[in-house]
C-alpha cells in the first residue's frame, strides 16, 4: 500500500503538475511540499491536507489511507485504468459505442465463468 507521500506524487504527476505548480495552486509552500514528498514524509495539518485535496479532485481521506471514505466510491480499485478512461472520455460516440459494448460482452463472458465455476 502506498503511503501518503508516495499517494500525493502519484497524484501530482497524474494531474500532469510539477511540483511548483502544484504548490501555487494549492497556495502552499514548495517547500513544505518538499516536506510532505521528501524523505521527512511529514503529514500536513488538515487546512493543508484540504487544499491539497482540492486541488487533486480527492478526498483527504483517500490520500491519507488510501480508502474512500463511507458513501463515496472506492476508487482504489480503478486507479490502474484511469489513463485509459481519460483516453475513452475523448472519443466519439460512433468509436466508444463498439468499444463500450465489446468490453461488456467480455466482461459478461467473464461473469459467466466465475458463476459457472462457483
């Protein structure tokens, strides 16, 4: 499991963010940012934590243990195919809609199988 430091610079980098630019738009010091990156690996306060989360589109308790918080969706499990949705979500209807019904056929194939083998 990752911890927050390694969490937040998957983040930062996913967000397609340097370090300094992430800082301004989380009004923080690049420095204390280094803080929370480095090798120290120190936690922020929570007003920190909340900017930080903000900026990111994330909650600061999925940063922080990397878990959704109750009644929001676990996006953990998703995290290995998010450059593949981003790549999904620019494509036109006449390309995704055969994409989108060939990955349920096989999904549902797949459904199948485990039914059958249980």
């Amino acid at each position: 499991m990752l911890s927050f430091s390694e969490r937040l610079r998957s983040e930062i980098e996913y967000a397609g963010l340097n370090q300094k630019e992430f800082a301004a738009r989380a009004d923080i010091k690049k420095r204390a940012l280094d803080g929370y990156l480095g090798v120290q690996k120190s936690m922020p306060p929570a007003d920190i934590a909340v900017k930080i989360a903000s900026v990111l589109g994330l909650s600061v308790e999925y940063l922080v243990t990397g878990k959704a918080s109750k009644g929001s969706v676990d996006i953990s499990k998703y995290l290995e195919f998010r450059e593949i949705l981003d790549d999904l979500a620019v494509l036109p209807d006449e390309i995704l809609t055969p994409i989108k019904t060939m990955i349920r056929s096989a999904a549902d194939l797949e459904r199948e199988k485990k039914k059958a083998a249980v």
